[in-house]
C-alpha cells in the first residue's frame, strides 16, 4: 500500500524562513556598524562603545570632544563635540591617523547629529605617501544648503543645492566620502539615501615629506556666539571601494 503525505503548501504558503542570507547581511544582524553602505574592505572603524575615545579631539578656545551616553546611534554612547563660543575660534573636531592604505578608492563614513547653530560641517581624507599630500574635502554650508567639494585649486565649489540636513533632536545623519587615491580625483559622496558622482574632480596635491599615512577629519564649525552640539558616532574607513 502506498502512503501520501498531505498536501501542505497553502497551509505554509506565508512561511517567514527563507534561506540564508549572504555573510555580509550575517555580519549586519551580528550588530556590526557597516549596514548604511557595504561596498569596500573595511580597514577600521570605530562604534565609540568602548571606554577611551580613540580618536584625536581638537577644537578653538572653549571647546570640548568627550564619550557621551546622551545620544548614541546604537549601543550606549557615542561621542559629543561642542564648539566654543569664541568668534573665529569657533569649531570641534575628531580625526584620526592610520596606516598607508592601499591606494584605491578610499572611503570615510561618519554618522552625526545636527544642531541649528552649526555653520558648516567638513569630512576630510588626508592621504600623505612620503612626497605628496594628498587632500579630499566636503563641507556642508548649513546656511546656503549646500555641498561643496574642495577643488585643486583649495577652492570650495558647490555640487549639490537644497540640502537641508535639520532632524529632530538626536537623530543622525550617515554620509560617506570616496575617493580615488590612485587617480587623483574624487569618486562620490553618499549623504543619506543620495549619491553624488564627484568622478569628474580632481582633489588637490600639495608637496610633503610627511611620512605615508592616512588621516581622517570630521569637524564641525558654529557662529562663534552660542555652543553648538553635535554627537558622531559609526566611524568606518575603507579600501577598494568600487569606482562608481
């Protein structure tokens, strides 16, 4: 005698297992911070949990860069820096220096609250290979609305109009700088759910016998009359990033 099974298709038809995901979506549910955009090798990043801040602070007169449990993007804290209030002085930044990369498409990604009062916001990549600076700059001009780029020439020139990065207290926003080393130009700038083509701009060189390194800078400037606060959190550096 010859035994069927039932049919159980329409019972399961809503069934929520599914294979398995790739092992980069592995490592986003294992909490790792690379989710917002996962093109690149990770060389280092930093989610600002642990209790020494691994970065440089810097800042003008009166200003202060310290771990901070008020805002965190995830887990329990990240990292809270305030300009001082002192005119032309008026800025706070965190930057760090790592090993000569391997030169390619490099990238920085930053996640950073908003404060009303802010001026600017910069995201730098200094690549130095012993004889040449090499300089990769955004900023964001919060009263014009406006993403700049900085040319060959150390002149910043706008690429994008009508950006307005204002949230709600305590939220952040992600971005992400490429550039490609290798070919002296920009690649592109993420800024949330928008990508920006910067292929076509070359980034500007300077002469330095500071020895190979890469240094990564994200600043932000205020009016130089109130004291702006910001918290940064998801700090990722990255090689071989796809081109475009």
């Amino acid at each position: 005698m010859v035994h069927t099974l039932p049919d159980y298709s329409s019972k399961w038809k809503n069934d929520t297992v599914f294979a398995t995901p790739d092992m980069a979506e592995l490592a986003a549910r294992l909490k790792s911070i690379d989710t917002f955009d996962r093109r690149g090798n990770v060389v280092w990043m930093d989610d600002f949990e642990g209790a020494t801040l691994l970065w440089t602070p810097n800042g003008g007169a009166g200003y202060n860069v310290a771990l901070n449990a008020t805002a965190p993007y995830t887990g329990s804290q990240s990292c809270r820096l305030t300009t001082g209030g002192v005119a032309l002085q008026n800025w706070a930044q965190i930057s760090k220096y790592l090993s000569y990369p391997v030169v390619s498409n490099i990238g920085f990604e930053i996640s950073s609250t908003w404060d009303d009062d802010n001026v600017y916001f910069y995201w730098q990549m200094y690549l130095y290979d012993g004889t040449t600076q090499y300089i990769a700059s955004v900023r964001y001009d919060n009263a014009a609305n406006e993403l700049l780029y900085l040319d060959a020439a150390a002149v910043y020139q706008t690429f994008a109009t009508n950006i307005d990065l204002s949230l709600p207290a305590l939220s952040f926003n992600t971005c992400k700088l490429v550039t490609d080393f290798a070919n002296g130009n920009y690649s592109r700038f993420i800024c949330n759910e928008v990508t920006y083509d910067l292929s076509a701009y070359p980034i500007r060189t300077n002469a330095s016998v500071t020895s190979s390194r890469l240094h990564l800078i994200f600043y932000q400037s205020g009016t130089g009359v109130t004291t702006p606060d910001i918290y940064v959190d998801h700090g990722i550096a990255t090689q071989n990033e796809e081109a475009q």
